[in-house]
C-alpha cells in the first residue's frame, strides 16, 4: 500500500524563440482547428497541469502555453491544476514558485495521495519541513 498512486507520468518541453517568433508561427487561437478531426478519447487516461515561460512585452505572450493546456483538454486529457504563466519582464521564478506551492502541489496532492499522507503532507508544507517521498515503484 503506497502512499502516492500514479500510473504513467509525461512531462513536456515546448521551445518557443526569445522573440516570441515561435509563438506567433504556432499561434492557432489558442486551440485546435475546428477543422480538424480529433478522437475526443485519445489522451483519456493523461492527466496534466501547464506552466508557461513568456513575456509579456511579447504580442503573443504565452500563446504556445495557452495552446498546449488547451489541446491537450480538448484531446480528453484531464487538467489537474489550473494554467500557470510566468513573466519573464518579471518574476519569472517568483511566478512558478508561486503556482507550484499555492496551485501544482495542492491539485497533486489531493488527485494522487491517498488516506491521511495527504494531511501529513499539508501540515509538513505548511511547517516548511523538508518532505521525503516514498520510492517510486
């Protein structure tokens, strides 16, 4: 009986251009084409949460982040935590360290870890004590 019950996980890197050129080049309104014929099911089992590098001096700021989160749900992949942006004219680590801790963290917790860890767990982050995960199977 583990502690944290996870099937697969996949992590993505998505590469956009300094300029923000890449962005615009794969800009398609932020979703997939109408037009295009989608199995609905295919990505059924997935679960993933989106955190985006951009500018926002950039035009198209984020839109590639945007992109992902939004093919990825429109796919049938389930969205376990809500779209994070980080601003590069800003914050950009504050940005991510913000959405990891307040929304990444909590949605991981309460989707994966069973029974009363998860209390553990929320009590340990809250005390800032260093938390030892258990081996991965």
């Amino acid at each position: 009986p583990g502690l944290i019950s996870v099937d697969s996980c996949v992590r993505m890197g998505v590469e956009v251009e300094e300029d923000g050129e890449e962005e615009k080049k794969n800009d398609s309104g932020s979703s997939l084409s109408n037009d295009m014929v989608l199995d609905r099911s295919f990505l059924r089992d997935l679960d993933f949460a989106v955190f985006g590098l951009g500018n926002k001096q950039y035009e198209h700021y984020n839109n590639m982040s945007r992109f992902m989160d939004a093919s990825l749900a429109k796919c049938g992949a389930s969205r376990i935590a809500p779209l994070g942006l980080g601003d590069d004219d800003d914050d950009l680590e504050g940005d991510f360290e913000n959405w990891k801790d307040n929304v990444l963290w909590p949605a991981l917790t309460e989707k994966f870890v069973k029974g009363g860890a998860a209390d553990a767990l929320a009590a340990a982050r809250k005390d800032n004590d260093v938390l030892e995960l258990p081996e991965c199977p």
